[in-house]
C-alpha cells in the first residue's frame, strides 16, 4: 500500500491459498484435494473535490476451474480530517460478474471501519433466493503503525 495522505492512497494485495493441496473430507469417506486458490485486489483512493474521495476497487479470484471478478467502487464523504482524527462516512456500488450487485454504507472512525451491505442476486439462483439477496454487517479496526522514531542521543555529563 502506497498512502500519501488518508485522502489519497493505492493499494492492492496478492495472496495463493491451499499452496501445499491439502485433503479434505466432510464425513470421512474419502480425500478431496483442494485447489490452489489465487486471489488479487487493488483500490485507489483520491479526492474529487473539498470533503469528497473515490474509491474504485477491483477483486478477482481464482480456484480450480472457477473465476470470479468483483468490480466497483465507494464515495467518501470527510466528517473530520484532524491529524489525531478521521471521521468519514462512505457508500458505494459493486457488481460480481455475471451473477449479483450489492450495495454498502457504513462509517470510518478512527481506526474503525463498521458497515453494512445488501447484495441483489441476478443469476440462475432466483428460484433459491427470489432475487432478494441479504444482508451483511462487517467491523474492522486498523492496528495503526508504530511511529518511527529517531535513535536519541543524550548529551554527554561534561556540558
């Protein structure tokens, strides 16, 4: 992550899962192996004008023969923007390709990040769900960076 101030950030991540194929069985009547699985994420944040910020963030996945891309994107709205505080509210539109959008709001303070989510279903799942998706409520706290400091030297007793 490359953060130049809180309103203007870019991130992104790549992480491999089930590396070494480990085995796995629900109810002991033989070993499946799992796939690998591949995922890579990337936002950037900036700002547009006076107190407002926008966030396009990309998600895909990989695993075996399945793929998915999430794709979208949130909109801050700066509440506060001290040095020792942060305090923002944001909402914002995803899609998941070819089978759902979902929709979040949610607040930053400080080091927290607490919001909720509804996601639509538009795939062939219908039938299971009627199309009205759910709803997911998520907390995240930061643990902020230990600050820098310089190696102090102390003056000598002669002075």
């Amino acid at each position: 992550m490359k953060t130049w101030s809180k309103k203007k950030e870019l991130s992104g991540g790549i992480s491999f899962i089930n590396i070494s194929r480990p085995q796995q069985s629900l109810f002991n009547d033989g070993f499946v192996k799992l796939d690998t699985r591949f995922n890579a994420h990337g936002g950037y944040k900036f700002p547009i004008k006076n107190n407002w910020l926008i966030e396009p963030m990309l998600l895909a996945m990989a695993q075996g023969t399945y793929r998915e891309v999430n794709f979208g994107g949130r909109g801050h709205y700066i509440l506060n923007d001290q040095s020792w505080l942060w305090r923002a509210v944001y909402f914002g539109v995803f899609g998941r390709a070819r089978d759902a959008g979902y929709v979040v709001a949610g607040i930053q303070y400080d080091a927290w990040d607490v919001g909720i989510s509804y996601d639509i279903n538009t795939s062939n799942l219908k039938p299971a769900s009627n199309g009205r998706g759910g709803f997911e409520i998520s907390a995240v706290y930061i643990i902020p960076k230990k600050p820098f400091l310089l190696p102090a030297k102390s003056c000598p007793d002669y002075l």
